[in-house]
C-alpha cells in the first residue's frame, strides 16, 4: 500500500487511546520508515497487524484498515506543486472550497 506522509500522519493520529500495530514493514521514500515522514514522503507500507488494546490477542490486518479509514474519510490529502508567486492565490482557491494549505 502507498500513500503520502500526510495521510499516514492523520491515520496514526485518528486511532483511539491504547491502540497500536507491530509485524509491520514500511519505507519513507525508499529507507526504512521510523519516527513521522516529511508530509510529501512516499509512504510504503507492506504488512502489518493493528491491535485494539493490550487485550486484543488476534488484531486486524494494517493495510486493510488503512484502506477502510481512507475510504471513510470526506476529504483527501493532495500534493501539488505550484509557482511561489501563486500561492496566495492556490490557498485562496482552496478556502473557498473548504480546504486548506497545509504546510
């Protein structure tokens, strides 16, 4: 599974209190991931068991819930590049959409 350090970030940050995944292999742009990627990263993630609690002995399969969280969500992350000059006006287009540069 791929996606950007920005949605990854927001899925980590949306599990509730005591839930945690271990079994897990994933890169940052290509090197081995460990602590939070840039926002811009490319994020791989190849395996990988979530876990409820301290009592959940079986757990949920990473990439699946992954994939179930972002099919959940009614925004999405996008990544683009535009001249510096413009900027004002891309987070101006945004604001009027109900979204938002984040830097």
């Amino acid at each position: 599974m791929k996606t950007n350090g920005a949605t990854w970030k927001a899925y980590l940050a949306s599990w509730p209190e005591g839930q945690w995944y271990d079994d897990h292999d994933e890169t940052f742009d290509g090197k081995q991931g460990e602590g939070d990627p840039d926002d811009t990263a490319v994020v791989e993630v190849t395996c990988g068991v979530i876990y409820a609690d301290d009592k959940d002995h079986e757990g949920k399969d990473l990439i699946r819930h992954f994939k179930a969280w972002e099919r959940s969500l009614s925004r999405t992350f996008v990544l683009c590049e535009v001249p510096k000059d413009k900027l004002d006006e891309l987070a101006a287009l945004l604001k009027g959409i109900g979204g938002k540069v984040l830097k």
